[in-house]
C-alpha cells in the first residue's frame, strides 16, 4: 500500500470563534532533521488551543503572532504512532505508541505531525487506549503549581473538575502533599475518587471558611481571588492561579510580591516539557495519574468540540479522536 500523500488538517487562517476552523487537505509533511513524524491517532480540544484560536489574551500574541497566528493547525496534546523518522532521530522506532505535548507549535489537530525527537514525547505505558494517552495539556500546567508542594506540604486547589484541576489533585498526590479539593456537587464523587484527602462543595459550603491553612492555594479554573483565599494561606503561603484573575489582579500582585521577593501571588510557568512528559508516563505506569475524560469527537466535529470547550464546564478533557 502506497504510503498516503495527503490528509486532513484543521486550519485556521485569522484569529476569532471557532467558525474560523475549517477542515482542509493538506500535503503529509516530512520530519526534517531530528524530528519524528506521528500518525495521529487522538488529540484534544482545551482551553490554551480555545484561547490561542481567539487570539486572547492580546499580550499572548507575542508568541503566537500579533496580527495573523504563526501556526495554523492548533493541538497541543496527541497520541499516535511514529510513522517516520528523519535524520538523526533515534529515540523512537516507527510503530512505536506515543504521546506528548507540542507546546510551542501545536500541530495535533491533523492526521499527521512532525514533532522534535528530543521533545516533550514519552511511549505510552502498556495497553492504555490512544483516546486515554492525550492527557498531557491540563497536567503540563498544574505542573506549574504542583511543583512548588513537597512531601508533606498541603494543597487546597479550587475547581478540581477540569483539565488542570483533576490533573492537579492527582500530581499534588504524587508529590505526597495533603490535598483539599473544591468541586460543584456534580464532580464531589470524582474529586474523591482522584486521591483528594478532603472534598469541599463550592455550592454548599463556603470554602475559604473551613477553618485550615495550606502552603499552597490553586484557583486551577480562575473563578476565585488571592483575596478571597487569603485566610486560607500559612503565613508563607502562596497563591497560584492558571489565570490573570478579576482586574489582572493575578498579574499585578504578582508583580508585586515579586518585587517584595515573597512571591505570594504567582501564575506560575511550567518548564521543563520534555522530562515533564516523561515523569507523567511513569505515573502512568505505575497507575498514579490517569486523564479524566468528556466527550469525544471527531475531527470533522472540531467546530462543535470548541463550542463546547468554550462553555468552561468540561469535565477534564475533551477527545478529538482519529481512528
Ligand atoms: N496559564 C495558562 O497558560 C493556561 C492554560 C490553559 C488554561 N488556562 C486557564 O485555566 C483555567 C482552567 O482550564 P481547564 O482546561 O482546566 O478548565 P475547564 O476544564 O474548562 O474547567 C471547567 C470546570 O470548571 C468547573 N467550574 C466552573 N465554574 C466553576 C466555579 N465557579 N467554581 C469551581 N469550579 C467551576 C466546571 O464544573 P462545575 O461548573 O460543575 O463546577 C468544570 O468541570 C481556564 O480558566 C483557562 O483559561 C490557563
């Protein structure tokens, strides 16, 4: 069988609402040197690729492209099989079951991709499903704040229910700290079932009144405040949030406690993709993390997949599947 010359890829040409998507027939790209091509097999629809479509916030297109995007194909997780190997790459074997992140130049919302062998890639452990191998996003950012917890440490991390929530209680586990989660009454149970020690209901209950203190408060759906969550922090607590907060409250006081050299209030940058990628597969392996999934849809569905993305009530991850 001849090996396929074109295939199918979401574009987007200018920046706006997910009618800027469209699905197009575009030539198989060649992995140049140390790079891998991925035959895609799954990928995601998340908040960073609704974000980067719309092209918000604006100081974000100092990365993506200040007027028109400089990619065009979004997707920052996949799982796939390594379909072609170029020059120098050694890493992997074609046929060999992948996953990752590509967190600069997206890609994965295609039938193909080429990715750098050295990259944020890792096999995927044992027979997990490529539809449950694109888990990488939501864990790439609680990274972010995980990574400040050290055994022992303790965690309250509000909006446990998405991408980065449930991926957040899982990791802040993994580094052995005590979690709190706070979830909506339909996520209590899997809050629960994802290791939190302790599950709050942000419905029923208030929660910066539950009368405990924490190293570390994540606000991993930017729905609450550093004010808000200021008795719930040890006196050399931080505040850590995915998000600029009401007022780019995050940002400023961010600066702030900067300068002061506290840095109480952090949107804190994960570094480090590739070995994060890595350390994620052998959680994976050894059955401490795994994704929590929506719904999944197809590619030809990515339109509606972002529609729903955008509505902010996911539950974890969203598949775009391509079997
Ligand atoms: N810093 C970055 O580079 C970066 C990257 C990616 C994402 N983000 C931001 O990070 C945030 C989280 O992303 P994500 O993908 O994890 O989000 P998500 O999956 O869209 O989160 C949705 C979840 O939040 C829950 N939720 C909604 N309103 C809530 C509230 N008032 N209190 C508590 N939970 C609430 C929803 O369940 P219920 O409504 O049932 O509670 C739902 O399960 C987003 O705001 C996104 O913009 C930042």
């Amino acid at each position: 069988m001849n090996a396929a010359t074109n295939m199918k890829s979401v574009v987007f040409e200018t920046y706006g609402g997910p009618d800027r998507l469209s699905v197009r027939s575009l030539p198989v790209p060649n992995p140049s040197k140390g790079e891998i091509r991925v035959k895609v097999r799954a990928t995601t629809v998340n908040r960073t690729d609704t974000a980067t479509l719309r092209g918000h916030p604006f100081f974000a297109r100092a990365m993506t492209g200040l007027i028109l995007p400089k990619m065009r194909t979004l997707g920052m997780d996949f799982a796939g099989e390594v379909d072609a190997l170029g020059d120098g790459a050694s890493r992997f074997n074609v046929g060999d079951r992948v996953f990752g992140l590509s967190p600069d130049m997206f890609g994965a919302h295609a039938e193909f991709m080429c990715v750098p062998d050295d990259g944020a890639i890792a096999q995927i452990p044992g027979d997990i499903p490529f539809d449950q191998a694109v888990v990488a996003e939501g864990a790439w950012y609680a990274h972010g704040t995980t990574q400040l917890l050290s055994e022992g440490g303790s965690c309250l991390i509000y909006g446990a229910s998405g991408a980065i929530g449930t991926a957040a209680v899982q990791l802040a586990k993994a580094n052995a700290a005590r979690v709190v989660a706070v979830v909506g009454t339909r996520h209590l149970d899997l809050a629960e079932a994802l290791g939190a020690d302790h599950v709050v209901n942000y419905e029923t209950e208030d929660f910066t009144g539950i009368g405990e203190t924490f190293d570390v408060v994540f606000d991993a759906v930017g729905k609450t405040s550093y004010f808000a969550c200021r008795p719930l922090l040890k006196n050399d607590g931080i505040f850590a949030a995915t998000d600029l907060g009401p007022g780019w409250s995050n940002i400023l006081l961010g600066a702030f406690f900067g300068l002061t050299g506290t840095g109480r209030v952090r949107i804190p940058f994960p570094e480090d993709a590739s070995g994060f990628v890595r350390r994620l597969a052998d959680l994976m392996a050894q059955g401490r993390f795994r994704g929590v999934f929506d719904r999944t849809y197809s590619l030809d569905e990515i339109v509606e997949a972002f529609r729903y993305v955008e509505k902010g009530q996911k539950t974890g991850i969203v598949v775009v599947s391509l079997r």
